[in-house]
C-alpha cells in the first residue's frame, strides 16, 4: 500500500447530474512508465494483425500459447506486444464462443425454416440485440396449436438467451 493521496469525489443531484466535489491530484510515488504500460488492463490491446494470426493459427490446432510464444519472438520482446498471454487465451475464447453462438443460433433458424416447409402451421419469430444476436425466440407447431384449440390452454416455454 502506498497511501497515495489521489483521489476525486463526485456529487450526483437530483436530476441526475455528477459535480465534482473533491479533486486531490498529487502522487506520492512515480506513475507507471511507458513500457510498463500493458501491465495494466486499460493499457492491453490485441492489435488486428496479431488478433490474425491468434485466430490463424488456433485455428490449424496451435495452442494459444504457442501462437502467443510465437509473436512474442517475432517481435523481439513482450512489452512490444502491448498484451499479456491471459489476453491473447480470453481473445481466442471469446472467438470461439461467438463463432459457436453464431453457429447454433443459424442451425436453429435453419430449422425453423425446414420445419414450416413441412408444416404449414408451424411459424417461428426470434429477437436480436443491438449487435445482431439472437436473444430470443418463439415457435409453434401445427400439433400444439390444435391442441389449443381442442382443450384452450397454452403451455410456453420461455428461455432467454445470454448476452
């Protein structure tokens, strides 16, 4: 513990407006140099290139390890990657998270569609966040929907999709 003074302190209003109350700017120790920086999270960032060859070379069965080991020898030092090897192993998992998503949710609406071509009672419906995502979806088919008709009552299953 350095028992740095820094600090600032905001006041928030009734109508929601944030004031600054209290700003103390004076360190008692050096701030991070600037090949230190990734060290710290908001200074990490995978670059295009590298994110690249992360994904080109986890995709041939390249442990991300390895593919991280390899950049690093490519450019000579860690600090000059500007990101650590936990990030390059989150970045490749996230990818396959998000190809995985993308997949089952096509797999499911190609079902969906397969399904009304076979039949014509069935009908579908899904919602999407604001970057395209599946987050929902509703179907119906032609059984339950006699069913409904012959006994009136309605059996849903809800089940929201994370995001």
């Amino acid at each position: 513990m350095t028992s740095c003074q820094t600090m600032i302190q905001y006041v928030i209003d009734v109508e929601s407006n944030w004031t600054v109350k209290k700003f103390v700017e004076s360190h008692n120790r050096p701030l991070t140099e600037t090949r230190d920086k990734y060290f710290l999270r908001s200074g990490r960032k995978i670059s295009e290139i590298n994110a690249d060859v992360l994904r080109s070379m986890t995709g041939s069965v390249i442990r991300a390890t390895n593919a991280f080991n390899f950049i690093a020898t490519e450019v000579r030092e860690v600090e000059n990657m500007k990101y650590m090897k936990r990030d390059a192993y989150n970045f490749i998992q996230g990818d396959r998270r998000d190809k995985i998503e993308h997949d089952d949710a096509n797999s499911l609406l190609q079902l969906f569609m397969e399904r009304q071509a076979e039949d014509n009672m069935f009908s579908w419906d899904f919602q999407t966040d604001k970057n395209g995502r599946v987050t929902s979806f509703f179907w119906s088919d032609g059984i339950s929907k006699l069913d409904y008709d012959s006994f009136g009552d309605v059996i849903i299953f809800l089940y929201k999709l994370q995001t």
